[in-house]
C-alpha cells in the first residue's frame, strides 16, 4: 500500500510547507510526494500537456488517481473517508492524488484519471491544497479508526 501526491512545482519552506509536513507526518499510512516542474516557457496548452506527461511519469502504474479538478465531485469528510476506504480495498492501496499547474490538467492526465476531486467553489493555492490533501487523508484515517480527532 502506498499513497502518493504527485504536484506540479516545488515546495519552499515556509507555513504552508510546515502544515502539510505537519499533517503528513501524522499519516498512518506510507505516503510520498513526487514533485515534476517544467522549466521552459511554454504556451498553456502545451504546457499543460508537458505537466500532464511529467505527472503521468511519477504515478504508480497500478494506482488510483484522483485528479484534483475544480469541475471534480467535492465530499464531505465522511464520505471521503468512505470512499477512500473503497478505493484503498480495490486498489490495494496504491491511490495517487494529482495535483495540477496553474491551468490545470492536461487532457492525458483526466484521461488516466479514475476520479475528479474538487475541494470546492474556492481557489486555493497549490500548495496550500497539498496540506489539504494531507489533512483530509489524516481525518479520514481517524473517521476509520474512531479516533477523536474527527468529531460529528
């Protein structure tokens, strides 16, 4: 079993570094960041298409990805941990979150994609959204084990 985030950009130190190290630290479950960046300018598009191969070359090839997309379904907590549950037991674990450049993904991306996840209407930060992703998987392990951490 293996969780991996895979983003586009590198992360600096700073707050947003420290709550996701913060929240990444705290996972029960193995998990490792792959981080791709291109350095040539390139128009959107074929930028976005550059992003999708980077990305698409760091993902486990036998994972589930889920695509953080702003047009992806959004979950309450709860039901993020259920549906990651589900995911976890079919895919044996091996879950890949991808997170996009500042266009979004490239069409190969989607199309390897087995969901779409929106963290809702707003738009973060990229790397803010890695310290969301991490404590979302962090609460998520507590909605499964009971843990207080998450409280109704």
């Amino acid at each position: 079993m293996q969780i991996t985030l895979a983003a586009v950009g590198r992360m600096k130190s700073g707050p947003e570094k420290d709550l996701f190290d913060h929240y990444a630290a705290r996972l029960r479950w193995p998990f490792v960041i792959r981080e791709v960046e291109e350095k040539k300018k390139l128009p959107p598009n074929q930028l976005k298409d550059r992003e999708a191969e980077l990305l698409l070359g760091v993902i486990p090839d036998n994972a589930f990805v889920v695509a953080l997309d702003e047009h992806g379904k959004e979950y309450g907590s709860i039901e993020f941990s259920q549906k990651l549950e589900g995911w976890i037991d079919q895919y044996a674990g091996n879950i890949a979150f991808v997170i996009g450049g500042a266009d979004g993904h490239g069409p190969a991306l989607k199309s390897r994609a087995n969901t779409l996840w929106s963290l809702g209407k707003a738009t973060w930060p990229h790397m803010l959204v890695r310290a969301l992703i991490a404590e979302q998987l962090f609460r998520a392990h507590a909605i499964q084990t009971n843990h207080p951490y998450h409280r109704e």
